[in-house]
C-alpha cells in the first residue's frame, strides 16, 4: 500500500491509545489484513477505533504491534509503496530501501472492540468537526468533576445539540440532524477531550453515522469506526441561563477583538481581569483596558453600542479569547446585563446552526 494511506489509518488509530496503561497490550494496534483492504485497530477503557483502508493483499493475517512506535516509524518512511510483513515473531516494514522491525504482542491477550451502538442518524461531517471545536473550549479541566469535563450530545428529532460548561462559561452550537425515525431522542455525556479527537479523525466531507446507547456512542464516516464511553451524570440545561431578557448590545469585528484581547492582557497577570467599557453614539466604541499600578496596556476599537449610557464589564482575557476564537462570523455580537451578570456572544451569520457562548463577567477593577 502507498505510505501515506498507511500513515493515516495508523494515525487515526493511535488517537485512543493510553498515554501509560499497567495492561501492556493496551498500547498495540491491531492490523487485520485480508482481500484489498487492511484494518488498523485500537482501544481502552473508554474509546475504541478501527480505520479501513484499501491494500494489495498477499496473504491475509492479524498481528499486534506497539501502536506509537508503528506511528513513529510510518512518518519517517519515504514515500512510495510500502510493504508489511509478519516474520517469525516480527512485523517487518520496508520501503525504497528502508527497512524496520517491531516486536509482536500476543493476540490472545488483546480484547475484543466494542460493538457499535444502533445508529440513530447522521450529521454532516465538517458540521459535526466545527461544533465539537467550538463548544469543548467550554469544557471543564477538572478530572474531580468529571461530568463538567463532558460535551453534552443531545438528539430530538431533526436536531444535534452540544453544550459544554465549566460553571463559568458555557457553549451550545445547534446543527441539522437526520434522525433514522421521528421519535429519536438522546442527552447523553461524552468526555470533550475523546469528543475532539474523535471528530478530528473522521473526514471533514460527508455524512457521520451516530450511534448512542445506554453506556456509549459510537460514530462512523468513511471507514473509520470509533466509540466512547459515556460520562455518568448530566450537564445543566441551558435554556433559563440564555434567556436573558433586555440587555445592552454590542456588534464588533471578530478579528480586530480577537487581536486587541491578546495585546492588551499580555499586562494582565495573575488572572487579573480585562476590561471593556462601551461607548454609544454615531462615533461608538469599546475601550479595552487592563494591568495594575503602572504595568497597564489599553485599545479602543469601533463598536456599534445600543445601551443606555455608557457601560463598563470585565472578563477573564483567556476566558474571552477562547469565547471570540470559537466563533467563524466576520463580527460578534455581545448582548450584556452589566457588570458581574452574564454576558452572551454569538456570531452575527443567521441559519440554523447556531453557536453560542455564555461568559460571566467579573467586576471591573480600577487601572
């Protein structure tokens, strides 16, 4: 087979691989070769993977290797048709010249994959990629709360909800779904971290099938199948957070923002906050400031503001910068209670895929 569909399904593969698992045979790959086409396997505890590929098949076999060192050495291999096989208690790899051998593991010691759950629609996949991106920025870091390290993955009818929230943030992203029947429904966990690699590794073209049970989701494009297991527990609703009445807003570049975030709380140490206080009128604008003492740095960007009067709000900067870089609008739109409340972006873009982001504002502080 070419070097490069070896190096891809391998790749995808090795995405579930365990950093460290005390069972050694945990960190193989399985490659399963029969008539014009070679599968390459992995899993844990949590996530499975096995990725199809076409292959000019002299003789068909299974065996096990280290998956990361397999990965290492596919990227080094010239490019060009590679061949791979098994002698003695060695898989050879050769290609223009260059020769490698790995160690076999026992195939008896290897579990089974999972099966796939039952299919209950497809999405689109460079949809599908796009979401995940966006919410798991939300996502929880702490591995005490397990659940708040999740992407909610909800299904009613001809819709796909994710969400995700560390408690101070929170992120929904709504996109077309195409049930396999009326009636289907689902709100389940799925760690954002597996989520991410996950959707990194299916095709940005296409549709995805997803499959959700009682204990895991599944999800196939292309040859390649993955599974996860769930997360116990349920993220919080969102609707009553988003609700959030009358509020002030403000429509500004995406980029420019982005841009003026990151220059001015370079001064912001210590988790000290950003602030953005905005301005109305024909001439309107947004003052960001942040620092202490003497160690300050500010910008002032246009904004079209509709409030009543002059307001002042104060954000996490990498809190507001995740928030801004999840969005692909050209401008943001930012609905704002006030100080210390919530605070709502979204992209200006209208249609039926919509991605929000819900940020707590802190109380500003004097600079």
């Amino acid at each position: 087979m070419e070097r490069g569909a070896l190096t891809d399904a391998v790749s995808r593969a090795a995405r579930v691989l365990p950093a460290r698992s005390p069972v050694p045979v945990l960190g193989g790959l399985l490659l399963d070769a029969d008539t014009g086409r070679l599968r390459v396997s992995g899993l844990d505890f949590e996530a499975s993977a096995r990725v199809e590929t076409q292959a000019h098949t002299v003789r068909p076999g299974k065996v096990l290797v280290m998956g990361r060192r397999l990965l290492d050495i596919c990227k080094v291999l010239p490019e060009g048709p590679v061949e791979c096989a098994v002698e003695g208690s060695r898989l050879t790899v050769t290609g223009d010249g260059s020769r490698f051998g790995l160690s076999i593991l026992p195939l008896d010691d290897y579990p089974a994959l999972p099966p796939l759950p039952d299919v209950r629609g497809t999405v689109d996949a460079g949809e599908f990629g796009s979401a995940v991106a966006q919410v798991a920025v939300a996502a929880g870091r702490d591995d005490t709360l397990p659940t708040l390290t999740g992407i909610r993955l909800g299904l009613d009818g001809s819709t796909m909800t994710l969400a995700a929230t560390d408690r101070y943030r929170f992120a929904v992203r709504t996109l077309p779904f195409e049930a396999k029947a009326p009636d289907v429904t689902a709100d389940v966990v799925v760690s954002a971290r597996r989520l991410t690699e996950i959707a990194r590794s299916l095709g940005r073209s296409g549709r995805v099938d997803v499959s959700v049970d009682g204990g895991s989701a599944g999800f196939e494009h292309a040859g390649t199948r993955t599974t996860v297991r769930l997360l116990d527990g349920r993220l919080p609703r969102h609707d009553k957070l988003f609700a959030l009445g009358d509020t002030a807003v403000a429509v500004m570049d995406r980029a420019r923002l982005v841009e003026a975030v990151r220059r001015v709380s370079v001064v912001a140490d210590g988790g000290s906050p950003l602030q953005m206080t905005f301005s109305p009128g024909p001439d309107g604008s947004a003052l960001l400031q942040a620092g202490f003492e003497d160690d300050v740095a500010a910008q002032r960007l246009p904004a079209a503001f509709d409030g009543a009067g002059e307001m002042t709000v104060a954000f996490n900067p990498a809190y507001l910068t995740d928030a801004l870089s999840s969005f692909e609008d050209a401008t943001v739109r930012m609905r704002l209670l006030g100080p210390g409340q919530r605070a709502m972006i979204s992209g200006e873009g209208a249609g039926p895929s919509a991605h929000e982001h819900l940020l707590m504002s802190v109380k500003p502080s004097l600079l």
